[in-house]
C-alpha cells in the first residue's frame, strides 16, 4: 500500500472538553459561595464587636459620671438602680431619678443623676434597641463601690439582618426568646466613686 492511499486516521485535537469545563466551573462556583459566606460572617462579628465596643464607650461614661456626682453616688447607703431600654423609651425604677432633670440655677446631687442616667440611658437606646442597665453601689463599708452591669440581645452570625432586627425590637433583654437564635452578652464596669 502506498501511503497516499491510506486514509489519514483524525487526530484528537488538545484542548479541554464541555464537561471538564462544567466541572471546572461548578468548583469555582462553590469556592466563591464559601467565601461569600466568610465575608457575610466576618461583617456581621465585625456588627457585633463594634457594638460591645460602643456600649463599653458608654459605660466608661457613666462611670465618669458616677465620678464627677460623688455626692450622690458615694454618699448614699445600699443603692441599686435598674434602667430599661426599649426603642425610644428609657425606664428608671427609681422615682427620684426617672424625670429628666433640669436645672436653671444649680443642680443637686439628685437632679444630676437622674440626668445623667437619662443621657446614659437615651445613648444606649441609640446602640442597641432592647438592652437592662443595672447599678448597684455599696456604700456601707470602705470603700465604697458602684458595679455597672449592661445586659442586650445581640443576634448570632448567620441570622439576618431583617429577622434580628425584628426579634431583638419586640423583646424584653429580661424575657430573652429560648431559640439559638440570640444570644445574651453582658458587660460588667468595677467603679469607685
């Protein structure tokens, strides 16, 4: 036979086929969805830092404050005052100090805590929208101290935004929801005033 006159046998051109292209395809498609899912994860720790950071900012206010009022705060015996925050209100259970206070001339000691726990309160209702304030000072005994504990409803990651939101605004920080889907943080401040 001569080699015109055999047939030249097709040759597989190199190259990827349809199917390796889909696959290849399909494997970056899911390593893109996991890192979507990092960075959606990332935001949302990032949320939450930032609102512990912000609720420490007020709390070292208030200890400030509790500072600045040592007439009141150091001077009166066993105290313990609760603060609520719900959207748009502020609760104080103690009578004397749950009007905002106002003075034209001078302010006693009273009328300035009670306004500094309104301000506090009012601040802390712009971080988070359900959280409890309780201080709770012992003056009996040297030295005197002041606790500052900051409870709220922060959601877990990977809850969105829009479910959170709901949840947190229509519960009380004290009757927190049982489901996994918020969790509880507390901030504790040591003061001496």
């Amino acid at each position: 036979m001569s080699p015109s006159c055999i047939a030249a046998a097709p040759r597989r051109r190199a190259g990827f086929s349809l199917v390796e292209v889909l696959v290849a395809l399909v494997v970056i498609a899911v390593g893109m969805l996991g890192i979507a899912k990092m960075h959606a994860l990332a935001l949302a720790g990032t949320g939450a830092a930032g609102t512990r950071s912000l609720i420490a900012i007020e709390a070292a206010g208030l200890a400030t404050s509790l500072h600045a009022n040592r007439d009141y705060w150091a001077t009166t015996g066993q105290l313990v005052t609760n603060i609520w925050v719900s959207p748009g209100l502020v609760n104080i259970d103690v009578p004397a100090l749950a009007t905002v206070q106002t003075c034209t001339a001078s302010c006693t000691s009273t009328q300035m805590a009670g306004f500094d726990l309104q301000s506090f309160g009012a601040a802390l209702s712009q971080i988070v929208p359900a959280a409890n304030a309780n201080i709770s000072c012992q003056n009996a005994v040297p030295p005197q101290s002041c606790t500052i504990t900051i409870t709220w409803l922060e959601n877990i990651a990977g809850m969105s935004a829009a479910a959170s939101s709901t949840v947190i605004s229509s519960a009380a920080v004290s009757t927190a929801p049982s489901s996994n889907l918020l969790q509880q943080p507390q901030y504790i401040l040591y003061v001496e005033p």
